[in-house]
C-alpha cells in the first residue's frame, strides 16, 4: 500500500530526520565508501550509480509503489554563507530540476566539526503522486558539498536517517594568494624552478567544469592553455553532453605579451567542430572561430595549501570571454570576474 503523502507535512519529518541525524548509526554500521571529499556508509541493499559529478543510490519497491533516492553532489566553492550555498544548491539541483516554485522549510544552522549544515525540504507532486525532497548543504573551508533525498514513503526514512548521520567530510581550506608582480615572477622563461612560484610557461594549465541535474552527472568541459617559451601559446576546449552530438572542440592558437601583471593574448587561429559519438568522428559541423584580442591580469595561488599551483586570469574590462565562458570562481565568499585554471601535466593530470 502506498502511504499516503498529502496527509503527511513535510516540517514534521524534516524536523524528525535532523533529529535524527545526531544519533550514531552504529546499527546500520558496514563498509564505508568514499566520494570527492565525503566519506559515507551507503544504504544496505539500494543500487548504486556513479554518474561522475555525483553519486546515487535509490531503491524501488514496485509491490508498494514506493521509492527513494539520495543523491551526494561534488563539492565546489562556497560563497561564504551557508544559507546562500543552500539556496543555490536547491535552486541548480531541486526547483530548477523537479519544477518546484515553493520556498523550502529550513531548518536552523547547525554547527558540525567546523562545518555550517543547512537542511531543508518540501512536498510536490510528480508522476508518482506525492513525494518530498530533503536538501542538506555543508559550507565551510572554502567548500560547499550537497545531500539530496527524494522519496514518496516513510519507509526508506530509517536508511536515509543512517545514511546522512554517517557522513563525515575532509576539511579543504583556502591558501593566501601570491600575486605575480614583475619583482617577484620570471616571465616568461620556462626554466624558473628556484623560485617560490610558478611561471606561465611552467605548466599546462587546466580548467574543468561538470555539469549536473537531478539525475547526476549531464557532462563536462574542460579548458586548457599552454604557454611556450617562444611567445606563443595553444588553447583547447573540449566540452561533453550526454545526448548527440556529444562533443563540441574548439582549438585556438596565437602570441602572448607579458608586462608586469598583465598577459596580452592575440588568437592567429581559431577553429571548432562537433562530432557524434566520439571525438575522433568525422566532424558533423565545422568552421572558423572570430578572432579577439584579450587582456588579463594574472596572479599565482596555491588554493588549497597542498603546493598545487592554479592560475588565476582575470579579464582586465572584467567582461566573460567567449574563450573562457562563464565566471565561476569564488575566492573568501567573494565572487570574481576571475577564470581558475590548475597546473597539469601534458597529459591533463594535476601536478603533484
């Protein structure tokens, strides 16, 4: 039998599973796992589906017509507040997935190993009838890392209660930045290995983005410069989606200027191509890309404190670049205008 959702409010069981959350999951203990910078000891018996930029476990009961599903998202940065990291969370992976307009019933800031919990949640309909979506966000450390549960049964709350008690999360903080100044940076020289900080020409450099809705992991894309010796420079984008055609290439090459804290790009050549199934597909479309000269001020930071070095380009008009894309990066709960682009190696691997 279907339990009945439409006469059960959704405050009392969000307040029941936070309470819950506090006691030991000692009985439900098995195997622990982990996922980016959780750990977690997954739900007895729920199938299990990692789709990249998320985990989900979930769980079908056809003779009941019951379901639920919980979902752990890939950290990223946080702006800050926990109550802004909660709502842009719920607006990206709840309403903007599931259609629901209705304000979310929040429960007060908690306070856990140095993390700010926020957990909130509310009813809707779907195909199935009446469900609820728990959302709970952890801030903190520079992070933001996100639990979703969505069930139309009081049955699965034990294993959900369990599973969200269970979790525990590594403390990631933010290093100091380290600005490039034309005292302290050889530029642009691919021999600097004396000093405290990278140059441009060091390093490939890498920026990666996932993109992620309600049902996991929807695609990718990734972004890469590198910088030659001789002046010149190289940039690719690859980007993936799940559905065809599945991938869209772009690579650029042309000169680059140092002065100071400023690096002139000047594209010679620009080209893209989408193609079906797999990168090396006959291109289904095809053509040139306009060519535009960017600015940028640039600084080195060692993000994490781990003596892995990203580079930070901020347009100098402070306007997205049709190279780049969109601004994403959140440095100390600050947005900025800025692309963050990591040290790897020429094989795209982050350079220990």
């Amino acid at each position: 039998m279907i339990l009945s959702m439409k006469k059960i409010s959704v405050k009392p069981i969000l307040f029941l599973i936070v309470c819950l959350l506090s006691l030991s999951a000692n009985c439900f203990a098995q195997a622990t796992e982990t996922f980016d910078i959780a750990t977690f000891q997954p739900p007895k018996g729920w199938q299990r589906q990692d789709k990249g930029g998320a985990v989900i476990f979930k769980t079908i009961n056809e003779q009941k017509g019951t379901y639920a599903m919980i979902m752990l998202v890939a950290s990223g940065e946080s702006s800050g507040n926990a109550k802004k990291d909660f709502e842009v969370e719920w607006q990206e992976l709840v309403a903007g997935q599931l259609g629901i307009k209705g304000k979310p019933e929040l429960e007060p800031i908690e306070k856990k190993d140095g993390w700010d919990v926020l957990s909130g949640g509310t009813a809707f309909e779907n195909e199935t009838g009446r469900s609820a979506v728990i959302l709970r966000t952890y801030s903190g450390f520079g992070k933001t890392f996100s639990a979703a549960a969505i069930f139309n049964s009081q049955d699965s709350l034990p294993a959900i209660e369990a599973f969200a008690s269970s979790i525990e999360l590594r403390k990631t903080g933010l290093g100091k930045p380290v600005n490039a100044t034309a005292e302290n940076q050889q530029l642009p020289s691919a021999d600097n290995q004396s000093g405290s900080q990278p140059s441009v020409t060091q390093f490939f450099w890498k920026q990666s983005q996932s993109r992620k809705d309600i049902g996991g992991y929807a695609g990718y894309s990734r972004n890469t410069y590198h910088f030659n010796a001789n002046g010149t420079y190289e940039f690719s984008r690859v980007d993936f989606q799940n559905y065809t055609p599945k991938y869209y290439l772009e690579n650029e090459e042309g000169t680059y200027k140092i002065t100071g804290n400023k690096i002139t790009l000047t594209p010679r050549k620009a080209i893209f191509s989408s193609h079906q199934s797999k990168k090396e597909d006959p291109p289904l479309r095809s053509g040139n890309l306009g060519l535009a000269v960017v600015q940028y001020s640039f600084e080195f930071m060692d993000l994490h404190n781990d003596g892995r070095w990203s580079l930070l380009l901020s347009p100098v008009d402070g306007i997205e670049t049709k190279r780049d894309g969109g601004f994403s990066f959140i440095l100390n709960g600050e947005k900025r205008s800025t692309y963050s682009y990591a040290a790897v190696n020429a094989n795209g691997e982050l350079v220990p």
